[in-house]
C-alpha cells in the first residue's frame, strides 16, 4: 500500500481489531481514528466491537490463582529449557 493521508473503509475495517487492541503504530491508529470520525457506517462498527470487548470484561471473574502456581509453571520452564 501507498503512502496514504487517509484510510477508506476497508483500510479502517482491516485494522479495527488491532486498534480496538492498540496494537497499531500511531500513524495508522491516527488514520483510523480519523476514519471513525468521519464514516458513519465505520464508527458504528467500531462501537458495536468495543461494546461486546467492554461487556465480556465486565463479565469475566478474576480469581486467584492457587498458592505456588508461578513457581511450579517457572520450574517446568527451567526444566524445559535445560532439556532442549
């Protein structure tokens, strides 16, 4: 792709997730932000998106994990590692 001054809405939709994500470099979250401020259709899409993304951290649990978990995970990394 071309250097571009602006996304079209394929460009932005392409992107959407990883920007939902913030995974995009700034140049490009910039040119889909600017997408969304001007597309309709686009900025409709990305707030249906973010609202099942906010609604299903609302509804996750956090618990904690059991006593020693880390360690027991850390040590199998080791053990992993000097086998290899």
């Amino acid at each position: 792709m071309a250097a571009l001054d602006r996304y079209t809405c394929e460009d932005a939709f392409r992107r959407l997730d990883d920007y939902l994500d913030r995974e995009l470099s700034p140049r490009e979250a910039d040119l889909v932000r600017q997408h969304l401020e001007l597309c309709a259709a686009c900025a409709s899409e990305y707030q249906f998106e973010e609202s099942v993304i906010r609604q299903v951290r609302e509804k996750l649990a956090r618990i904690p994990a059991p006593e020693g978990l880390l360690n027991r995970i850390s040590s199998a990394l080791t053990r992993l590692r000097e086998t290899e």
